[in-house]
C-alpha cells in the first residue's frame, strides 16, 4: 500500500471515530417473505431524520441515529410496502420480510421505485434494471434477455445484429468488466449474440457502471456489468420454466433446511438445430448452460454461497467445421458480520473460458482458453448514516492458453503444435468512501492501487532494440521484426510489471429534493487485451496479457450530469455529458495474421483513443404506460502515430472512427398495461450506421482484381432501425398458489427492415462489372413463449 493510501486510511479512520459517536445502531437483513431470498437496493427510510439507506448485494443494512423513537419505512419495487415503530435507545438488529405486492387484492400503488434516480447520492452514470423490468422487454425469438435490455439504455450499443458483446461509451466490448456473482465472464452471449449468458429466472440483480466507477472494481476501462443469482428458495420447493420456439429452460429452487438452507438449479438449451436436420440441412447451431447455487445460514453473523455456471454454444458447418466455446465458473463466498457496522465478504472464485475449433476437413482440432483463480476479501463499514466506507484486496492468478493443434487420428496430415502459454498475477488493494458533507453535498471518493505481473515462460522473443515490429521505409509497410533470441524464466519469476494508482471521484450537489447536480472522475487499468480485428467478439478471438511489449491500458473518464424528478417522481430526466481518453489501445499492422500466432506483438502498436459524447434518459414510472427514452450523442475514435518522424504509423497516423461509433442512438422502450391479464411492449430503435470501410480503385495483378482500400473506417453502413412489439396473455393474474402461467406473443422488427451487417464487393461476371452486397441477418421474427412456476 503507498504512503497516499496509508494517509487516506488515517484521515478516514479519525473522520469514523468523529462519527461513532452517541448513536444508536439499526441493522439487518432485508428479505422476501415467501422465499427468504435477500432483496438488493431496498430503501430503508427514517422520515423524521430525513435520512435513509439501501441493502448491499447480500440484503444487509445498517443505519446509525441518535437514541430515540422512530418510524422506520421499507419500500421496493414489486412489494408490499412497511411501516413500523422502533425504539432505537440501544441497538437493534431487525430483520424484515417483504410480500409481494401481487398478493394484494386491491390496486397497488407503488410509492418508491428502485429503478428511480437516487438525486442526493453522488453515484452517476450507473443503471439498475429489475428482472421484473426486463421481462417486459420485447426480444429476439421469444426469451426475455439482459444483454439486449441493457442495449436500449443510454451510452450502451453493439456492432450490430448477431454480434457478441456490447459497447458502452464508445469502448470495445473487451473493455467491460462482466460479473456473474462476482465471478469474471470473457464472454456474455449464445449463439454469437442471438441470447446472452443469463438465464433470466436466476437472475437477481443487474447494475451496469458506465462511468463513476466505484474503487471496489477494476481491470477494465469501459464499463462493469455487475450480475448476481437468485440464493434459491428456503422455505417450499418451486419450479419456473419456459417453453419457447427455439429455446426452452426449467429452474427448481427448494430448502435444505427450512428457513436456513436452500439450493437453486436452472438449465436452458436450445433446438432449433433438431428442426434443421428433419430438413436435411447439415449445418447445426445451438446452446446449454447450467446456474447452480446453494446457500445456507448458519447463525445472524455468518453465511455461505456456492455458486456456479457453466454454458457451451456448439456451431457446427456440415459436419466438417465445429465450433465449440463457453464459460465455466465457481465460486464459493463466506459473509461474516463482525459488529452492526461492519459486513465482510471472503471470495475464492475459479473461472475457465474454453474456445475450440473442430476441423475435420483438414484433420486437426484447435484448443485455446483463459483460466485464472480469484482471492477477494471486501468490507463494507457503516461508520454512520453520514459516513461509509469501502475497503478491501484482491488477487487474481491467470493462465493463457493461446493455442493448441492437435492431429485427428493417425492419418491425419497435421503434426501436434502448442503455442506458448502464458501467466500473469493481478492485485490490487482500494479504499473508498461515501461521505455526507452537508444536506445539499455528498461526495464519494476513493482510490485503488493495482499491480500487474507477467510471469515467467518457456520462451520468450527477444528483438533488436527491444521492438518486435520494424518499418519498411522502401516499401512503406510495416513488418514482422526476426528475434534476435529466445529466454525462458520461471512461473514464480516477474518479467515485466506494472503498477498504476487509481483515483475515484464522485460528488452531487442537491438543489432541493428533486434535482441536482453530479460530476465524477475516474482512472482506470486494464492489462488484458482482445486480440481481433473485426468488430465484434467471436470464439476466435484471443486474449493477450500485458508484457514486455505490450503495455495496459489507462483510462482518465470525466463526466457530469443533471438529474431531476418531475410531478412527485412521476417522471425522471438525466442528463450527462462525458469524455473518455484511453493510453494504449492497441491497433493491428495491415495484413495481421492473430489467429495462431506465438509471437503476436510482430503485429500490433501501442496508440490511443477517446470518446466523448451526451446522453439522455427520460422515464415514465408510473401508470398504465410506462417506459423510457434514450437518446446518444457521441464519437469514438482512435489513432496510432508514428514511434519517430521516419514512420506514419497506421492510418497514416491520423483519427479514425473505430468500429463502435454511432453518432446518433435513440431508443424507445414503453409497457402499457390494458388490464390485469392483457399488457403490451414495444421498442423502437434507431442508429447511426456503424463505420467500415470500402474500397475506393482496384488494380490488376496478373490477371487478377485487387480491390484498393483509403482510409480506416472512412465510411459507414446504411442507419439502421426497428420496432419490436409483445404481448403478454395472464390467465389468472391474482393466483398466487399453485401453477400460475403466461403466454408472450412477440415480434422483432416488425415492418421486416432488413438491416445491413455488412456490405462487400465483388466482380459480377455475367454481366461484367462490380456490384456491392449487402449481409442482413435478421427480417421479421415472431415468436411465441409459454411460461410457467408452480
């Protein structure tokens, strides 16, 4: 820990013991009364203190008053909401239990939303979607999904119609830190894009971190989409599922011990390639994955968490090309409380993310994959209402496999080949805090140290002045510098390290208690690399760590914004500018070969990038017809200059769009509820169209067409847009026992646009000239989904 840390840490200390005070201690657990599952976000209120505060990730609370009587209010989307009468002279440890607001038999009026702008706290740029939301959303064939949910928020796109991933203020999708209860994912969808990894019925909940990011995260420069699992039920056996056209799932969750224990199992796969092959269609495409969780309780003070998920997607050409990649994690989480102040969180986490190819036309099989092991120890200490602290290490230990051919069979013409693994060790300590300056004032504040270590190999290039890419001059390109030598170094050996200090900044200054002001900083490291050069993730991309020659990136993101609750919170508006400036961003030299490749930093260049932009979010919360809109001004560029004046480096040295640009992003998201049995969805989507590049000449070469490229990314796809519609059919919407169902009727795109992936050129030669074709993936897709819990 640095000198700056050890001061913070004093100053912070002498600030909690100025806090302690004469205070009386309310704290607990906060849970749903028909499953014991701990709610997240719960808003625990003290109106004649005006003072409040919100349940952690694991339904912990804790607020710190003056001795006295006091109304305590519970309230939180979907629930009923509480309101009771404590006598806080002492401490008091009060748990609470939540019934669902469908219980009630009369309309419900819901007074507090979850999903509302919080105007004092100083957190910005940071969305929280209930899985209730979400279920609401149209999607793609008929199955409520997070990923595409999440895209219709402000600052949030992908590379288009079946891409992997998604991008989050202009950043690459290798920039997103993705968290499945608190375990790392390298990968978020099915089907490249068609589904994402979360299986909705286990699902928790769902907060993505655009900007402002908290000092308890890091290894990423973009975003974090922070995902937690169901605990599972521990008071009566149930079941949830869904059938669908294309994919179906089932979910069971029951005790171990009554009130004590509980487990939670859910599968999903699809089958559309069954249908496929009654067609005598060759090709298969298709996906299963499994969440596993068990939690038990074994007093007030201590709990524990075994979690798990494992999901493969197999592609599969005519029998002769399979494609085959997935995550796998486990976790296993110890929550100790040590006082009414202070909760702790002890987690060991193994995660591997496998990609393979099968090749049968050639004979060989292709292995790659990511593992690493996950030591973290948090703390949250609620000094006092006014005062919060977060503290806490991490280490992560990581082994990349960048690839391995191996023969199929004895006649096979490939001889076996392993490209040289690598390994890396993460750690990283943070110190953060949320303090109450005054009524108008709330600041939260922090910083990070983090620590890289590439480990020692087998064998390791070494260049002529230490660059692995030398310039042509004669030529004018770029090349593959030879190695000069090759070293090798132990596992327990650093050969290059990192170090970089993370500040946090975030601060909001409350005109009234309807709106205010935010602004935020943050500085952020990444040392993992997606190597790739297409736009949007695939299971041949490769990771990379940072090293001797390639360096981590740094990210400095300002941003600030005006938030404001209209007519008593029946409406909410945010606004927020923002600018992002990445250090090393690494671009690929013309002709980059990255599949396959032991030696990859011959092809890639340290440059830079920044985005900046503005983006809108205004809701409807309440009423029959709820919703939002979005809208997304924003650039996204990059560049990589010369190393000296002798080199124009790539592009010419010059800004160019990266291939996540959209100037304009607007989204409609509305749900209109007709009665208790009939409600509708829609979304709207228009974008700008993502930048590629055309060839501008061609030339003959032998008799051969070469196509001629200009500049990177120079020009762009037609704009793309679509409406979505849903339909959801409750026969009983009051049976709250028993087996309770419901049928979604959906359609995506509904006027059948055929959206433009890609455009390519090519010579027709009947008719003797050159024509451009456009690749659109999807038209209209309705679909139908029949779901059910009993």
């Amino acid at each position: 820990m640095t000198n700056l840390c050890k001061a913070l840490l004093i100053f912070l200390c002498g600030i909690a013991i100025s806090y302690g005070q004469n205070k009386s201690i309310l704290s607990g657990i906060v849970k749903e009364s028909s499953s014991n599952e701990t709610l997240i976000g719960v808003n625990v209120i003290i109106p004649e203190l005006q003072t409040g505060t919100t349940t952690n990730e694991y339904g912990f609370y804790s607020i710190s008053v003056p001795p006295g009587n006091y109304t305590v209010q519970i309230s939180y989307l979907g629930y009923q909401n509480i309101s009771e009468e404590i006598d806080l002279s002492n401490n008091v440890v009060k748990n609470f239990s939540l019934d669902d607001a469908a219980e009630e038999l009369d309309e419900v009026v819901v007074e507090e939303d979850v999903e509302r702008i919080s105007i004092k706290s100083p957190q910005m740029s940071v969305n929280n979607l209930s899985t209730a939301t979400i279920k609401k959303i149209p999607a793609v064939l008929g199955e409520v999904d997070v990923i595409k949910s999440i895209l219709l928020l402000p600052g949030v796109s992908n590379a288009g119609e079946a891409a992997s991933g998604f991008n989050v203020r202009g950043g690459a999708a290798d920039q997103n830190l993705i968290l499945l209860d608190e375990a790392i994912l390298f990968n978020s969808d099915h089907l490249f894009g068609f589904f994402s990894v979360f299986n909705p019925d286990a699902i928790k909940n769902i907060k993505l971190y655009k900007g402002g990011i908290p000092a308890r995260y890091g290894g990423r420069v973009s975003s974090v989409l922070d995902i937690y699992q169901k605990d599972g039920n521990s008071k009566d056996f149930h079941m949830t599922g869904g059938i669908g056209a294309v994919a179906s799932r089932l979910l069971a969750e029951g005790p171990i011990v009554k009130d004590k224990g509980s487990f939670l199992v859910a599968g999903r796969s699809s089958y559309a390639h069954l249908f496929l092959k009654l067609s005598d269609n060759e090709n298969s495409a298709y996906f299963y994955d499994l969440n596993t969780k068990l939690s038990y309780k074994f007093d007030s003070k201590n709990s524990l968490y075994v979690s798990g998920y494992f999901g493969r997607d197999v592609f599969d050409i005519n029998e002769s090309f399979k494609n085959i990649y997935g995550n796998a994690v486990f976790n296993a989480r110890w929550n100790h409380l040590f006082s009414e102040k202070l909760f702790s969180n002890l987690s060991a986490i193994y995660s591997d993310y496998y990609y393979g190819l099968a090749l049968d036309f050639v004979g060989f099989n292709w292995n790659s994959g990511i593992k690493n092991f996950n030591v973290k120890y948090d703390f949250k200490h609620y000094i006092s209402n006014n005062f919060k602290l977060n503290y806490g290490v991490n280490n992560v230990y990581y082994r990349f496999n960048p690839g391995e051919i191996e023969p199929q069979g004895e006649n096979s013409g490939v001889n076996y080949f392993k490209l040289t693994d690598k390994y890396a060790n993460e750690f990283a300590v943070y110190l953060g805090a949320e303090q109450k300056i005054s009524d108008n004032l709330t600041v939260e504040y922090g910083i990070r140290q983090s620590r890289f270590d590439r480990l020692g190999q087998d064998e390791l290039n070494v260049y002529e002045n230490n660059n692995p890419v030398k310039y042509n001059a004669d030529q004018g390109v770029y090349e593959k510098a030879t190695p000069i030598d090759t070293v090798s170094a132990s596992r327990g050996t650093s050969i290059k390290s990192f170090t970089n200090l993370e500040p946090r900044l975030a601060l909001s200054y409350s005109f009234d208690d309807t709106q205010s002001i935010k602004a935020s900083y943050n500085r952020m490291s990444q040392y993992l690399h997606l190597l790739s050069n297409t736009s949007s993730p695939t299971p041949l991309d490769v990771w990379t760590p940072s090293g001797p020659y390639v360096k981590p990136q740094i990210l400095d993101q300002y941003a600030v914004g005006y938030f404001k609750n209209i007519n008593n919170n029946d409406y909410s508006l945010e606004v927020e500018l923002f600018y992002k400036n990445i250090k090393n961003r690494i671009d690929y030299i013309d002709g980059a070969d990255l599949i396959a490749n032991n030696a990859i930093e011959q092809v890639i260049l340290n440059g830079k990038a920044k985005a900046y932009g503005m983006e809108v979010l205004f809701k409807k919360n309440v009423g029959k017809l709820q919703g939002w809109i979005s809208y997304t001004l924003s650039e996204s560029m990059q560049r990589t200059p010369g190393r000296n004046a002798n080199e124009p480096g790539i592009n010419n040295g010059e800004w160019y769009f990266t291939p996540f640009d959209k100037t304009h992003d607007i989204s409609l998201t509305t749900n209109y509820a007709l009665t208790d049995k009939w409600s509708f969805g829609t979304n709207f989507i228009f974008q700008t169209g993502r930048p590629t590049t055309f060839p501008n000449g061609q030339y003959e070469y032998e008799g051969i067409t070469v196509p001629s490229f200009g500049l990177r990314n120079n020009n762009r796809l037609p704009t793309y847009n679509r409406l979505d519609l849903s339909a959801t059919y409750v026969p009983k919407p009051r049976k709250v026992k028993g087996w309770q169902s419901e049928w979604v009727f959906s359609v995506y795109n509904v006027y059948n646009r055929m959206n433009a992936a890609s455009i390519t050129f090519r010579e027709n030669v009947e008719e003797q000239r050159n024509e451009a074709v456009q690749l659109s993936i999807f038209g209209i897709i309705p679909s139908i989904t029949y779901n059910f819990k009993f």
